[in-house]
C-alpha cells in the first residue's frame, strides 16, 4: 500500500492526449494542428536564420566561463534588454521597473502569480472566458481562487466587450489580480481594440485591479514589435499605474525548449521596486535559483547587435506574414467550397491561433472521418497549415459543418 494510492488520477494535459492520439493514427494522410508551435511551409520546425547566427556568434567568443551559474536575477544584459524590448524606452520609470530573468513564459507568469498572491492577497485573479490553459493552474497552484471575465461571444464569434466591462465593473474587489493578454490571445486570436484597451485600463485603476499581463508573442502577431506592445505600454504609461508582465521568447525566437523569458513588475516608485525585488528574488531563489544560460545569452546577442536585430524584425515579418497567408488560404478555401457559416473571424482573428467556432461533435467528426486533430475547444494553430495540406484541411472542415 503505497502513500499515494488515494491520490485522484490526473488525465494527461489536452495537448499530450492530443498528441498521442495524432501517432497512434494509422491513416496516410492525418493533420495535427494543435500545441503552439511554429512551422515552416513545408510543416517543418524552423530554427530562425538569426538565431543561427547568433549561435555561431556565442559558440566562437568561447567564454570559459559559459556554464556557470547565472546571478538569481539571471542575465542582466538579458533582461535589462528584453524590458526595453518590452516597454520601449521608458526611461523615466527605469529605475521603478523590477525585472528579473524567468524560466520563459510560464515561469514568468508562475513566479509573478507566487510574489503577487503573498504580496497582494488578492480575493481572487481575473482570467478571461476562455484563457491560456496554464493560467488557471498557475494560479490554483499558488491558492488563489481563480474566476471569469467573459470574452468570447460564441455566437458572434468576436469579443464580448460589454460583458467583459460589465463583469469588472460589478464583481472585482480592490487587489484583485486581472491577467491580461499583451497581443495575439490565446486561445481565441481576438484581441481588444485600442479604444477598448483604454477603457480596459481606466476600469482597472477606477476598481483597483493589479493588471498582469503575458506577453507570448510580442511581433510574432503582427510582425511589429511596437504594435503588439502598445497595449501594455498604453498601462505603463499611465499615472499610478502599477502592473506586472510576463515575457516569452518561445516563439517571437523560435527558442522553445531554451525557456528564454523575463518578469516585469512596474511599481510606483524605486523604493518599492527594490523591495518587491527582494521579495522575488527570495522566492526565485527556492523555486529555480538560476535561470538557465544559453537561451538568454542567445537573446541577448539578438537583442543588442543591431545588425542582427535588423534580420530578427525580417523573421518576424516572415513567420507573421505566413501565417496571414494561411488564414488567407483557410478562409479562402472554405469560401471556395460554399462550407455553410461565415468565415472572416478567421481572418481577423490574429497571432498562433484560430477559434474556429466548430462544436466539440464538429471537432470529434474532423478526427474521426478527416484524420485532423484540433482540440476539443475548436482551437487550431495557424501554422500547422502550409500548401500541402490546408486544402485538405478545408475540405475535412466542411465534411464536419455540413
Ligand atoms: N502565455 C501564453 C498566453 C501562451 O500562449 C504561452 C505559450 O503557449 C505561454 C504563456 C508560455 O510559453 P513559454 O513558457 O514557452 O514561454
């Protein structure tokens, strides 16, 4: 009798199941369009051509001293870039900016949720109806109980503004966090509009909400880095703004497994600042000690060689524009082929991800008689289509619609 036999079986994450049912499939011809991963044209894995030089450049300096341990903070270099990246220059709250290297996106987003639970003691975090999976977890995980603001209208297939506003407006408390994504949301690919963004900010300092926004796919949605920023830039740049953010370098980098990422905290003064880095660096110190080097070292040879920051702004128009072109091509095809419902939320809908509005039994049609895997939610990644296969794709969805 072991100590853990009353423990409840965890069924594995969506994305693994999905995964596993993907190659257990005998059928020829199978497409899976379902983790956040980019691929190329030909459904292949794409290490940027900037990261590749940058390899070459951090392989030949050779430093003897490139595997030791990082500070706690992790690379100063590294994250006093990926802030200016971040926020642009805000050089008059510098030094009220606490930023500290995470173990990429997720860690971010699990050591901000750790600080901000202690420090702020938040009756409950906000997330958005649907959310990134994750984020309900991080939060459970740091006991904070977590609840909906609504955000997707299903019917409509677009955002539910007046209910998301309505929501904040009548049911937060003071202290209470409200995760916000900086560009491209994941799962829907719907994103406020600058108007509403406004609005969103004045809600949250009129209710006293601390704003923790993640930002995954900063010029990876648009192609510019500027304009997939300017949502957390708009709360930055407000008086008395104080929020926290969540960067990743997973995709607008290609550097998945390097878990290249920074949190941010944006306090009101550089007082505070130095306090609530003590504070994270205590808990970063328990949770990972070091985050890890080469990624970050990768980053940052992006990051402060102009040259190479030029390229990187090509392959972030590259990786973008294709995923236009496959939205493109989805929308086109499905028109092409007089599938019943409208389609443009497919096109408008921006960044890694497509809620395509199909039903769960649309969903379980598409993998049992097109052999093409999306999750339940209706969700696929964009880049999973490429030629070779978005025709089938379309095909296989109209089958399911129909
Ligand atoms: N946050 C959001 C909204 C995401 O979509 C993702 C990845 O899919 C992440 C965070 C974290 O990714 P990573 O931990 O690789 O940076």
């Amino acid at each position: 009798e072991s100590l853990f036999s009353e423990l409840s079986d965890i069924p594995l994450d969506s994305h693994y199941a999905l995964k596993e049912e993907f190659s257990a499939d005998p059928a020829p011809k199978k497409v899976i369009l379902g983790s956040g991963i980019y691929r190329d044209g030909n459904g292949m894995p794409w290490v940027l051509p900037t990261v590749k030089e940058a390899e070459d450049i951090v392989d030949n300096i050779g430093d003897p001293g490139r595997y030791d341990y990082l500070q706690i903070a992790g690379s100063a270099a590294f994250y006093t870039a990926a802030r200016d990246l971040l926020f642009g220059r805000v050089d008059t709250k510098v030094e009220s900016i606490v930023s500290v290297q995470a173990v990429s996106g997720t860690g971010a987003n699990s050591l901000g949720a750790r600080f901000l639970s202690e420090s702020l003691k938040p009756s409950a975090v906000w997330l958005s109806n649907p959310s990134w999976v994750n984020h309900a977890n991080i939060w459970s995980l740091v006991g904070v109980e977590v609840k909906y603001y609504p955000y997707w209208d299903a019917e409509k297939r677009l955002l539910d503004f007046e209910n998301m506003i309505k929501t904040l407006e009548s049911h937060t408390k003071p202290g209470d966090v409200i995760v916000l994504h900086g560009c491209a949301h994941n799962p829907t690919g719907v994103d406020p509009t600058k108007d509403q963004w406004k609005t969103i900010a004045d809600v949250c300092q009129r209710r006293g909400l601390f704003p923790f926004f993640d930002n995954a796919y900063q010029g990876f949605a648009s192609g510019d880095l500027d304009e997939d920023a300017w949502a957390l830039r708009h709360f930055a740049g407000r008086e008395n703004m104080e929020l926290a953010a969540a960067q990743s370098f997973s995709k607008n980098m290609g550097l998945y497994g390097e878990r290249v990422g920074a949190l941010h905290i944006l306090t009101a003064s550089p007082d505070a600042a130095s306090k609530v880095k003590g504070h994270v660096l205590r808990i970063q110190r328990g949770q990972v000690s070091q985050p890890p080097r080469r990624g970050a070292t990768l980053a940052t040879t992006i990051l402060t060689n102009g040259k190479l920051f030029q390229k990187w702004l090509l392959d972030l128009r590259e990786m973008s524009s294709r995923i236009k072109d496959m939205r493109k091509a989805l929308h086109d095809e499905l028109v092409a082929l007089g599938t019943p419902g409208d389609w443009g939320h497919i096109l408008t809908q921006i960044g890694m991800f497509s809620y395509t509005g199909l039903s769960p039994a649309q969903v379980e049609h598409l993998r049992s008689e097109g052999h093409v895997y999306i999750l339940a939610s209706g969700r696929i990644s964009v880049p999973g289509l490429n030629p070779g296969n978005v025709k089938y794709v379309a095909a296989a969805i109209d089958k399911a619609v129909r």
